[in-house]
C-alpha cells in the first residue's frame, strides 16, 4: 500500500482590509457588491417604515417642527437646540445603516459578522476605553485652546445654558451621536475597506479609496472637505494599524460630540458649512497627536493587529 502524506495547513496572517478571508463562506469577487445592493435595499425599507407613520404624525400636527417642513422642501433641516424632532431626523437614519449592513453581510458572507469590527470578531471593550480616554483628553486640550485664542482675539466666549430644551438635547447629543459615528465607521473603515480589501491586497487602496465617497457626503466648503478628508486618512490608518474600529470609532463619536455640545451651549456654529486653512492644520494636528499616542500605546500593549486562519495545504501535482 502506498504511504499517504498528510500535509499540514499553512497558516495566513489577515489584516483588518483582508478580513472577508476569514468569514465562514469562501471569499467571491461579486459579495462586497451583493452585500451593498442588499443593505441599501434594506436600508430604504427601514426608513420607509419609520417615515410612514413620521408623515401621518405631521399631517395631524402641523407645525410640529421646522425640520420636517424643510425635508419637503429637500433642504437639510439645521441643527436647532429647541427642535429635539428635528435632531432625531437628522441623526436616527445614519444609525440605521448599522442593522442594514449587519443584516446584509450576515446573509451574504456567513458566520463571523463581526469581524467587520474587528480582527477579535467582536468589539475590544478594554482598547476601545483605553482609546476613548485619549480622544477625551486630546479634544479636551485642542478645545480649551481653540477657546483660548478666540477670546485673545476679541471674540466674546461665553456659554448660554438658558436655551428651552437644552437638557433633553445634551441627553440626545450624548446617546446617539456616538451610535451615528459608529455607524459611518461600520460602513467606511468597516465594510468598504474589506470590500476593496477583497479585490485589492495592498493596504494603501483600501485606506485611500473610500475617502471621496466620505468627504462628499459633507455639505462643507472645500477647506471643510479638506478637514474631513484629513480625518478620514487618520481614521482609516487607525483601523488597519489597530486591526479594528475602536479608535476610529471614539475619534469620531468625540468629535462629532464635541461639535454638537458646543453648539448647544453657543459656543460654536454647529451649522457652519464653511471653513478656513487654520481649521485644516487643527485637524491635522489633532489627527497626528490622536494616532501618535494610538500608535504608541498598541506597541506598548502587544495590541493584536491581525487575525490567524489555517488553509489547507497546496497538494503537490504528481510528477512525471
């Protein structure tokens, strides 16, 4: 009887942008774009069901906020501390792009769903406080000094906490607006960089070419589309160097919060479309020292940046 040779399995080192490796069904070309189709058609049905009865509940109350009366006319509803209404239409439909996506993806690519947060398969409860304390601490020194300078340079800073309905949107800001950021790093940094990590094997694709399709869906002027392509780079970094949302996800979520909470309070223009040069190197400088000290503390930890599979074996073709 002829001897049989068992060949062991080789091990494959994923990175974050190469996660659909890893997923229980085989990896195919068309499932990144199968998985689009179905989570926008998912997402629609979503918002359909939760606009029905919006509409119903408006016709019988006219007048029950200026945000609704602007989405009929197409126009982006602004932010308004005394229009909670309006807040949640803004804020709630970004969320919902988490269970389309997650939906779309579990019954397109199998088991493992959450890979598409990270290469653990799940959310990294301990890297993402680590990660949430150094974006609190690094947006609390860059706000402190953009105040400073505003108010060395004549202009009046000085919180009005008098507006009606102030406590009811600082509740809002605090619960949902981390849940919208979540949601736009689960389709950015989450889903498009495996879905151009599955045709493209260099990491600079998928960091790179899903910025224009974040930048664009801001309304900003083009130093306001600049600052956000400058988070986008770092955010996007963060992701592969981590192998994971978490740090991106809190960089967002305290970014966006910050902005909200100072424009409930007066002390920003949360509605300012346009920007200037010196909003492009503050974000750049605040990106840079956020993933400096990420960097430096997933070195310092031995922060698991890839994720282990077993393939089997190539059999070795008969010779002669």
């Amino acid at each position: 009887m002829p001897e049989v040779t068992l060949l062991a399995p080789v091990p494959e080192e994923l990175a974050f942008h190469r996660l659909d490796r890893a997923r229980s069904r085989p990896t195919r070309w068309w499932r990144p774009l199968a998985i689009a189709a179905v989570a926008a058609a998912l997402y629609l049905a979503m918002i359909v069901m939760i606009m029905v009865p919006l509409v119903v509940v408006v016709v019988m109350n006219p007048g029950l906020s200026p945000a609704f009366e602007m989405l009929e006319r197409g126009q982006v509803p602004p932010f308004e501390v005394a229009d909670p209404t309006g807040f949640l239409v803004l804020i709630v439909p970004l969320i919902l792009m988490i269970p389309a996506l997650l939906a779309a993806s579990r019954m397109l690519g199998g088991r493992g769903v959450g890979l598409l947060l990270s290469v653990a398969g799940r959310i990294r409860w301990g890297w993402l406080g680590r990660s949430l304390l150094v974006a609190l601490a690094v947006y609390a020194v860059q706000t402190a000094i953009t105040l400073a300078l505003a108010a060395a340079t004549g202009e009046s800073i000085e919180a009005d906490a008098s507006q009606p309905g102030l406590g009811l949107m600082v509740l809002l800001i605090v619960l949902l607006v981390p849940l919208q950021s979540a949601a736009e790093e689960y389709v950015f940094r989450g889903f498009l960089m495996q879905a151009i990590g599955t045709w493209l094997k260099h990491p600079l694709f998928p960091i790179l070419l899903p910025i224009p399709l974040f930048v664009f869906g801001h309304l900003y002027d083009v130093w306001g589309l600049l600052s956000v392509a400058v988070f986008a780079v770092a955010a996007a970094w963060l992701v592969w160097r981590t192998g994971g949302l978490e740090s991106a996800i809190v960089l967002h979520a305290v970014n966006n919060v910050s902005a909200f909470l100072l424009g409930a309070f007066g002390l920003a223009d949360a509605n300012a479309t346009t920007g200037l040069p010196i909003d492009v190197v503050t974000t750049a400088i605040t990106m840079v020292v956020y993933a400096g000290i990420i960097e430096w503390m997933q070195r310092r930890t031995g922060l698991v940046r890839t994720r282990t599979v077993l393939r089997p074996a190539p059999v070795p073709l008969p010779q002669g």
